[in-house]
C-alpha cells in the first residue's frame, strides 16, 4: 500500500503545483491591479493636495494686493475729505465771496426778518 500512496502523492503533488501557479498568477494580477489602483489614487490625492496649496498661495497674493488697494483708497478718501473740509469752510467761501463777487456783510435795514 505503500507504493500506490506515494503515487498518489505525487499525483497530487504533480497537479497542485500547476493549479497554485494558477491561482498564483491570477492573485498576482489583482495584487498587481489593487496596486495600481492604490498608487493613482495616492497620486491622485497627492496632486489634489499639491493644487489646493497653489490655490491657498494664489489667493494669498490676492488678498494682499487687494489689501493694499483698500489701504490706498481709505488713504485717497481722507485725503478727499480734508480736502473738501477745506474748500467748503465758511471763512474760505466767505474770502472768496469778498474777492471774486465783492459781496459784503449785510448793513442795518438791508435784512428783512419773516414772521
């Protein structure tokens, strides 16, 4: 009995290797494909981190450019403001209204008050 166990071992024998290459070749290839699915989307999510970081950076030089920008028109705002304040003082308008029209302050009897 011997001798017909060991044939039938290597009967067995002769055929699993065949059928682990098999199965081996076929796990070699979802392993293989599980990989390169695992490798696009790390580099996938590689890029994606890579652009968000451009896109903060962007945004960055825009927020200060615009920054600067407000900066200089509140700058150009007071400036406008003093300048208006001044043109519109009373003893300005008052000096001009003497030296350009002649006008003088009104004497007594030339006011008429309204009742």
């Amino acid at each position: 009995m011997a001798p017909a166990a060991k044939s039938r071992v290597r009967e067995v024998s002769s055929t699993k290797p065949e059928r682990l290459d098999r199965v081996s070749r076929g796990q070699r290839r979802r392993h293989t494909l599980v990989f390169t699915v695992l490798a696009l989307c790390l580099m996938g999510v590689a890029l994606l981190h890579v652009w968000l970081r451009l896109q903060v950076v962007q945004m960055g030089y825009v927020l200060s450019t615009t920054s600067k920008l407000e900066n200089q028109l509140e700058q150009e705002n007071r400036e406008l403001k003093v300048e208006l304040a001044t043109l519109t003082s009373p003893d300005r308008l008052e000096a001009m209204a003497r030296r350009r029209l002649g006008l003088m302050p009104p004497e007594k009897g030339q006011v008429i008050i309204l009742p």
